[in-house]
C-alpha cells in the first residue's frame, strides 16, 4: 500500500517509524520545519525507508505550493494520511476529491479550543481572533466533508472530528511503547536517578510538556512552590526544546529559590531514554488550558507513575479513575493533589498501576499502528472498488 504522509507541521518520530512499517511510505513535509525540528536527522538515524518530499514556503507560500504538489503527484498513492484538519487537509481533501484519491484525515488537537487559548494568553487580537476561528471551522468542515475517513486521537478528538464528518473512527497515534514504559521497582527508579543524575532523595514532578499556547506552566510552577513552602522537598523537572522559557517563566513569576528546585533539560530521544524519565518520577503533571489527548499521560501511567492533569478535553475523558483531576489554572487544587500523591504514595501508585492495565489495554503501539493499517487499508481499498466499477 503506497501511503502518503501530508504534514502541515511537526510530527513525532515515532509516529513516522511506525507507519513506515506498515506501508510504503511518503512524506510531504514543510521543508523549513522539517529541516529545524531535528526529525530529518532522527529519519536517517532510525534507519527507516521513507522517501520525503520537502516543499519550500512559509505560510501563505507552503499553502500554494503544497496545493500544487497534491495535483501533480496525488495519485501515485493508493491513499493520503493527512496531518489534522486544517490548512493541510483543506488542501489534501480539496486534491482528493478532484483527484479520485481517497484522503483520511488524523485530528490530533482540538483546533479551535488550541486557537482560543492565543487569545485568552492576549497573543492574538479580537479580529485576528474572530478571523482565524471562522477559517479554521470553514477548513475543518470541508475536510470533515470530503475525506474519507476522519480519525481522532483518542475518543474526545473522535467525537471532535464527528462534528464535521460522519465516517470518524478512533486513533491511538503511535502508542504507548509498553516494552519501554512499565513499571520498575524501587531500587530501578533509584539507579535511574542516579544515571540520569536526578535527585535520589527528593519528591520529583515530571512536567514534560512543551511550553506553548495551550499548555499551562503557570498552574505546576505555582503549585510546586506552595507544596514546597508546605514542607514538601519537592523538585520540578522539564525536558524539552522549550527548556529555556520553562526556567525563565519561574523568574518571571517571581517564584522563590527557583534557581534550586527547577530541573530544566533539552529534549532526550522519545524512542530511547524519554520512558527512564517517567519510570524516575514520584508524579508527572500535565496542566493544559485546552488539550487533545496528552500522551504523557498515558506514558506514565503504562510506566506506573501518578498522574495529575488538567480535567478537561482527552484528558478528561481518558484519565478519570486513573489519575488525579484537577479543574483548570487551579493552583490550590493541584497542590492538594500533589500533596495527596506525596502522603498516599501506595494508593497513588496502586491508581497508576490501574492505568497501566488500561494503557495496555486500549494504547499500546502494537494496536495503535494495526487500527490504522486497517483504516488506510479499507481507504484503499474503495478506490480500487470505485476504480472497477468504472
């Protein structure tokens, strides 16, 4: 099956090895992202078959171009995967559907509730505002429309998606990796610290999300504080390219001794040393204004580390009974909950050890990749239907 991969933006590495291992596969990517994201040296080093079309242009430029470049090779592929459902699968679906290519579409934000958040964190005007979400409800209702099939990652972007297209079904992305994350013991999570050069004796809280729109530094840093200032020897911890911006959001805000209880770090490969950070902590946090499906969580829960996370979108729907919920940008309320994980640690542990099972159960890389094949497959397949009815 020849598989096209549409990017409009970043993709995760292991999203693309494991569809590389389920098709032939292409990929269309936004030269400029390709190239600064780090995943053109990550393609070569996983030693996967991929062939990549990178296509010049920054937006409105890529907008053209890309459109150009879907008349002129689109049906060379049995079906195109096209990254959500905005500016990139307008396009695709557009191309599809004049083409006579089928075109499956995977939501993996919730694009109007991600937009909003620009505007509540005041980066964005009321008419840019106003603009870009009748753009983005105009391209989500034509690709919802016109593809095939409109995956969702996870069954609260499922049911987003299903607002536009009547054929949605549910993505899992690219799993959870359970030979890498499961539980360990004690002595484990204590020589991981020490290999990773961790604090052996202090409360960690893992906050492995990038800084960005969406996200919520503001909550964990604030609850961190006031748990510390309660006698909690706690520290914070964040890995990821945005590093940097987590350490000077602490000074920003004024926090006290920052300096010493805040572990920033670059980003570690996600195929290999990224779960040993999950299975050391005593907790992650994920604290989002809007999210999708929040794969930290699920990774750490198939490491059998407690989660806290925001109550709301995927998480909400797929973490409750496995992890502590708390409602949004309440600080009070998370710092209750990492208090509860700290003086509970075996009921917290025996929660995320539930959602181990879970994980297992409905997330794990193995079925993530096999539901896919079978939705691209059955895309595929009524092209090559239509194709003999002609």
């Amino acid at each position: 099956m020849k598989v096209l991969y549409f990017c409009e933006g970043f993709t995760d590495i292991r999203f693309v090895v494991g569809l590389s291992e389920i098709c032939d596969l292409t990929m269309a990517v936004p030269a400029w992202e390709f190239r600064v994201s780090g995943l053109a040296d990550r393609i070569a080093e996983s030693g996967a078959s991929i062939a990549v079309d990178a296509i010049q242009g920054r937006r409105p430029a890529f907008q053209v171009r890309s459109f150009l470049y879907l008349l002129h090779n689109i049906r060379k592929y049995d079906v195109v995967l096209s990254q959500e459902m905005v500016r990139g699968s307008l396009n695709a679906t557009i191309a599809g559907a004049l083409m006579g290519v089928p075109v499956v579409t995977y939501l993996g934000v919730a694009p109007v509730e991600y937009y909003r958040c620009r505007r509540e964190r005041r980066q964005i005007g009321v008419v840019k505002a106003a603009a870009g979400e009748a753009f983005i409800r105009f391209a989500m209702n034509v690709s919802g429309r016109l593809a095939t099939t409109a995956v969702g990652m996870g069954p609260y972007l499922r049911d987003v998606a299903a607002a536009t297209s009547s054929r949605a079904a549910v993505g899992c992305y690219y799993g959870v990796d359970t030979k890498l994350f499961k539980p360990i013991t004690r002595d484990e999570r204590q020589a991981l610290r020490r290999r990773h050069q961790l604090p052996e004796d202090q409360f960690i809280i893992f906050f492995s999300s990038r800084i960005s729109h969406e996200k919520d530094p503001e909550t964990v840093l604030h609850a961190a504080a006031k748990v510390r200032a309660e006698g909690l020897d706690a520290v914070l911890l964040n890995l990821g390219g945005g590093y940097k911006d987590f350490v000077k959001l602490a000074d920003r805000l004024g926090l006290p001794d920052a300096a010493r209880w805040i572990i920033g770090r670059p980003a570690v490969h996600p195929m290999h040393d990224l779960c040993d950070y999950f299975q050391a902590a005593d907790v992650v946090i994920q604290s989002s204004l809007a999210e999708g499906a929040a794969f930290s969580t699920l990774e750490a829960l198939a490491a059998g580390t407690p989660v806290i996370a925001t109550d709301i979108g995927g998480m909400a729907v797929q973490l409750r009974g496995y992890a502590q919920l708390t409602p949004r940008r309440d600080v009070e309320a998370m710092a209750k909950a990492i208090s509860w994980v700290a003086q509970h640690p075996a009921e917290a542990r025996d929660q995320a050890l539930k959602g181990s099972e879970y994980v297992s159960a409905n997330w794990r890389r193995e079925k993530a990749f096999g539901d896919l094949k079978d939705i691209l497959t059955r895309a595929s397949n009524g092209r090559a239907g239509r194709a003999e009815r002609g």
